[in-house]
C-alpha cells in the first residue's frame, strides 16, 4: 500500500512539474501574443482615425472613400497584427498566406463583374465626373444623380422613375455633364425653319430683337443669327446665344415660345414638311 502511495505521489509530482514546465515554456508567448493583439488594435484605431482626419480636411475625397480608407486601414493593421499573433506562436504561416492568396484568387474570378463595377466606382470618387443633384448624359440617356456608391450609382430619369447605374457601365460610357461647363455659361441652340416664300431678312431681325430684349441672353460671346441650311420644306434659321448656366433651360423654352408668337404677328410661317407631287396621265 505504501508503494502505491508513492507511485501515485510520484505522478503527481510529475503532472505539476510537467505543467510548470509548460507555463514556462509558453507562458512568456501567450503574453506577448495578447500584448500583440492590443496593441495592434489601438494601433489599428489609432490609425484610422488619422486618416479619417487627414480626408476630412479637402473636399476634394468623397465621403465614400474616406469611409473606404478608413476601413481599409483597419482591415490591413489588423492583417498584420493577427500575422504576427500567429507567428508568435510558432505557427507555420507561409501555408496560411498561400491558401489565403488561392482563395482571395478564386474569389475574384468569381466575383470578376462586381469587382469591375468596385474599380469604375472608384476612378469615378477619385476623378469626380459628376456629382449629387448633377445632370448627365450616359449612353444618350438624361439621369439626375442621386447617390455615387461603391458598386452601383443612383439616379433618376427627368420624369421621375428610379435607375440604378451599375458603375463599370457608367465609367465605360462617354459622359456629358450638363451641369458643368468651364465658364459657368451655356449655349442655347436652336433651328428654325421659315418659308421659303417669306422675307429671310424679316424673320432674322425677329429673332434678334426677341434675343437683345430678353436681357437672360449675353451679349458677350455675341449672339448669332444666320441660315443654317436649306430644307426640303423651309429654310432654316440657325440660332446660337449663350446665357448663365442655370438660366439655360427656362430661357431655352422661352425663345420658342416667342419666336411662334412673333413669327405669327409679323405673318412669317413655319411651314409643315411637304412635298410636291407630279402626275402623269398615259395617252392612249
């Protein structure tokens, strides 16, 4: 019995020394893995928040990146922080990298259209083409932009229905902002057709007076009035006249107005498309 008792206390000895053993030997690395970790998240936070500040002071970085940057931070600090947890460890990490490397491959063939539209988003943030409330031209067709987001924009169409633009087929496309332009001014162009039997130098001097009394239009570039070409049913009055940017449109609407109305007082018609016709009857 008192060999038992020794058996066993000899055991015991041996479990607490092995467990020592292993405190000691891993201790000091469980220590530094978790001083790792916090300090790699307060550096991590600390960081982002540096970024975050230093995109808060131009206009120049839409909100939508800085969100972006901020995260991305994060996400590459903590990369690191948790590479150097495992490493601390012993752990063999040049496997884990590969098969993480495969699979962020895998991903991306997959997800090859979505990433497409995450690279237009970008370029369109950094190069800022348009903006919220801007009216464009992509593809022939007028959107009002309501939201640029990382993957998709969105807009809606001057009657109101509800678009969502993928983003690689915006940035693929040609794009007219027509809320823009270099010098805050705009042309209005317009072609008006006059009969061929009425006076062509009558109905210019109608159409310059409207304009010079209309004080919307700029004298400065000057206006211009001429034929732009001879139609099959009229001849046709070019018109070119600039005028402030957000003035474009009502004055737009207004000149045509006008110029029916004027053209109905001074008896100058605007002939409807015609055509002669010749027949010819057969002898016999």
């Amino acid at each position: 019995m008192a060999d038992t008792n020794a058996t066993d206390g000899d055991w015991g000895g041996q479990a607490v020394e092995a467990v020592l053993e292993g405190v000691s030997q891993y201790g000091l690395q469980v220590v530094g893995a978790i001083l790792i970790l916090l300090v790699g998240f307060y550096v991590a936070k600390l960081l982002a928040r540096g970024v975050d500040r230093a995109c808060g002071k131009t206009e120049r970085i839409d909100p939508v990146i800085r969100g972006m940057l901020v995260k991305l931070t994060k996400i590459i600090v903590i990369g690191f922080t948790l590479y150097a947890t495992l490493s601390a460890f012993g752990v063999e990490t040049t496997g884990l990298v590969a098969l993480i490397g495969a699979a962020g491959l895998t991903i991306g063939l997959a997800l090859q259209g979505t990433l497409t539209n995450v690279a237009a988003g970008v370029m369109m943030m950094i190069f800022r083409p348009f903006s919220v409330g801007e009216v464009i031209v992509v593809g022939g067709n007028f959107y009002i932009v309501d939201e640029l987001g990382l993957f998709i924009t969105r807009a809606h169409v001057p009657d109101g229905p509800f678009v969502i633009l993928p983003n690689g087929q915006v940035w693929g496309n040609i794009i007219t902002n027509l809320s823009r332009t270099h010098n805050d001014i705009r042309r209005v162009n317009e072609t008006f057709g006059i009969s061929y039997s009425d006076d062509i130098d009558k109905a210019i001097g109608i159409v310059k007076e409207i304009i010079a009394a209309d004080q919307r239009f700029l004298t400065e570039p000057a206006p211009m009035v001429a034929v732009g070409g001879l139609g099959d049913s009229s001849v046709d009055l070019l018109v070119h006249a600039w005028t402030k940017r957000p003035d474009w449109w009502p004055t737009k609407l207004d000149l045509n107005k006008k110029i029916k109305q004027e053209f109905d007082k001074a008896g100058v018609s605007i002939p409807f498309p015609q055509r002669d016709v010749h027949l010819y009857r057969e002898e016999g």
